[in-house]
C-alpha cells in the first residue's frame, strides 16, 4: 500500500460511518478529540480477539490521552454488537460497509476481508499523527503503547 495515499501532518479523510454504540460517528464531531482508528479483517478471529482484547485492557490509558478508540470493518452492525458483548469490549466500532473509508485511508487489501490490519492515529485538530500499516495482531498492542510518547 502506498504511503502517498495518506501522509503523517495531512489532514486525515472525514467520515460519518454507522457506529455500535447507536447513529453515526464523524470525524468531524470529533474534533479536540484524539482519535485512534484501526482496522481489522473481521470481528471475532483469532487475531483481531487478541487486538482488541489488548485495546480494551490499555483504554484507560488512551482515556488519559484524551484519545477515543475506533475499530472499523466492514462486519454489520448486529456482528459487531455480538463481538463487543462477547469480550465485553469498551470501544466503539464502525461499519464500513462500501469500503469508501478503507479506500480513503489506504488501508484496502487482497481478498474477502477487504482491510489490512492498520492503525491510524488523528491528533484533536485532525491531521495523522501516526500510521502504521499491516501490523502483527499479537504485537500490535505493545507497539501502539509507543505512541503514548506522541506529542499530541
């Protein structure tokens, strides 16, 4: 994936995507708000339950950053509903059903899944802070623990 698709310091694509926790979520209405966006295949494999176990467990310390977690496949609704109770998850995810933020993001793959497992971190003003791509689902967790040395 080309890196030229999305920049650190460029002003990170809107969105308004359908979110779990009820109406749509916008990147818009998310300003002042740090915002760590990942990307994941599909709810409840093997390692995206991992991920998103890690992602869990380390919330309060995104929630000292001011930093709001956002997962996003292209999984329903109803699927994700099920996968957040099933692990008691405390994040919000989105559906991106036609692939247009994946696209908008860089973060499209090969095959069914349609994502390359990513994240992408927005500051409070909107602009990438930080993008990592095509991270190890068992590691991804440790490294983006390293961005808590971002100046937001």
């Amino acid at each position: 994936m080309p890196d030229e698709l999305l920049q650190t310091g460029q002003s990170a694509p809107d969105f308004e995507l359908p979110a779990s926790n009820g109406g749509q979520i916008s990147l818009d209405g998310l300003r002042g708000t740090n915002v760590v966006l990942f990307f994941y295949p599909v709810d409840d494999t093997p390692g995206w339950t991992k991920e998103a176990i890690g992602f869990r467990d380390a919330k309060p310390k995104f929630d000292e950053l001011n930093a709001i977690l956002l997962g996003i496949s292209r999984d329903d609704l109803s699927s994700h509903h099920a996968f957040i109770e099933k692990y008691d998850l405390n994040m919000t995810l989105l559906t991106d059903a036609d692939g247009s933020m994946c696209q908008a993001y860089g973060v499209c793959g090969d095959g069914n899944d349609g994502f390359v497992r990513s994240t992408i971190v927005i500051d409070g003003s909107g602009n990438v802070a930080k993008i990592m791509r095509a991270v190890d689902p068992v590691e991804h967790i440790a490294i983006v623990s390293l961005l808590f040395d971002i100046n937001w």
